[in-house]
C-alpha cells in the first residue's frame, strides 16, 4: 500500500489503481479531522451522533483532496442494492446534508463523482474497469458478504456498463481481519456453506470471502489487492465499532476524473 499525507489528512491506495491516471482513490485514516471524542476525529457519518457541522467540515476536507466536485454517500442498510450512477441520473447533494440515495454498492462512470462508503469494521471493495472508465465502491460488511453483494455489484456493472470482468481491479480495505472476526453464534447467522473459512473456533476470514468472491464473478486474482489491515487491532488509525461501539465512521473514496 502506499502511504499519503495531503491538508493534513492521512490515507492509504493500492499500488495497481494508482497506475491509471483518470482515477483517483484513497482510503483516509480517522486522523487529521475536527471531530470529538468519541468521533474523533476524522468522522464521515451523520448518523452516528457527531456534531453536524463537524461532519461537514471533515467531509469538505476529504474532497480537497479527491480531486472531485462532489462526494457520492448513501445509506448503508447491509443489504444487496446496487445503485448505477449515469449521467442526468441525479442532482448534486448538499455536502452536509444526509443521503437520500439507499443501497450497500455505488457505480458510476461520471467524472468528479466521488463515491465514498463509510466504514468502521466492514469492507470497502473498490473497484475500477479501465477500459470502459466505470468505478464501483461497494459496503460489504459479512451479511453483504454471505449474499454475495461483490458478484451483484459486478453483474451490474457488466449489464449497464458494458464491464467485462476480467478487465476489473478491486482492492479490499481495512476491515474485521479473521484475527478478530469472531462469530460466538455463527451457526444461526452464517450459512454452512460459509463454514469453511472458519478461522479456529468461531473467527471467519472475511478478506478470503471477498477474494473468492471476486474470483468466482471473473475478476482475475492477479487484479485484486488488498490492505491486510484489521480495524479492531489499529483502531489508532481507523474507526472499529466491534472495539469501540460508539465511534465515527472512516471514508473509503474512488474518483473517475
């Protein structure tokens, strides 16, 4: 991963998207923010309990430095809908206002929309199509992940878009590692078939999900990259609701320019 620091903000990209120039993307760290305790200090989400106005100011911060004219939110409801993003298909939002789009995947190919998934635990998987210019960020947290939003998000995108997805680069964001992603009762929330990325008694390896997953819908492995970051073990740098409960929410960020 590569490390930037920009207007006093902090985050993370993946080698493999940095090498194409009509696309931008960062992963921020909860660092370089105006929010309090227990928000501190870079908080993202209006729905959390923050000070408005802080959110506001830490989100206008965000897009200094994502080279957009507008950041993309929706409400995360941990389910399977995937909202496509076309030109004359919306209006520009309000930056602090909350979001009127619902849905757990954005896709767009517009330029200067930066879709941005908020995150405290669950993974951000980004994903570009170079050659057909199409972006998708996509809020897979284990329920997304046991119904497969990865696999919609990407049929979507070969069915509006004209995506084909071998030509696809993801990359997966810091999340619940398998170091902590413990289920005490998985037997009635996770699938059997999910069983077998069991991690000792009762943790799941959630980052191996999502690598099967993208597999499974043609992305070649090859193309998929991701942080290794457990968001329970560093919550110095990210928000973790398993660690903390009561928190703030860290912005994963792509950009078509």
């Amino acid at each position: 991963m590569f490390r930037h620091e920009e207007n006093g903000l902090t985050y993370v990209q993946f080698p493999h998207l940095t090498a194409f120039n009509g696309v931008w993307h960062g992963i921020f760290t909860r660092q370089g923010g105006c929010s309090s305790a227990p928000y501190n200090s870079l908080n993202v989400s209006l729905a959390v309990g923050d000070c408005s106005e802080n959110v506001r100011r830490n989100r206008r911060r965000i897009l200094s430095c994502s080279g957009g004219s507008e950041l993309v939110f929706s409400n995360q409801l941990h389910g399977l809908k995937v909202l496509s993003l076309k030109k004359g298909d919306m209006p520009d939002v309000e930056i602090g206002k909350k979001p009127t789009l619902e849905g757990d995947a954005l896709i767009t190919d517009i330029p200067g929309k930066s879709l941005v998934i908020k995150v405290a635990d669950c993974q951000a998987v980004m994903m570009l199509d170079p050659v057909r210019r199409v972006i998708a960020n996509v809020h897979s947290g284990w329920r997304g992940s046991i119904h497969n939003i990865i696999a919609k998000t990407i049929d979507t995108m070969t069915e509006l878009f004209g995506c084909r997805p071998e030509n696809l680069l993801a990359g997966i964001g810091p999340s619940l590692g398998p170091c902590c992603g413990e289920f005490i009762h998985y037997k009635t929330e996770i699938p059997e078939a999910f069983w077998k990325y069991r991690v000792g008694k009762a943790h799941f390896d959630f980052w191996a999900l999502s690598r099967d997953q993208l597999c499974q819908a043609g992305v070649l492995p090859d193309n998929i990259q991701f942080t290794r970051c457990c968001t329970r073990c560093h919550t110095d740098r990210y928000f973790s609701y398993r660690a903390e409960g009561t928190t703030g929410r860290f912005a994963a960020v792509i950009t078509l320019r």
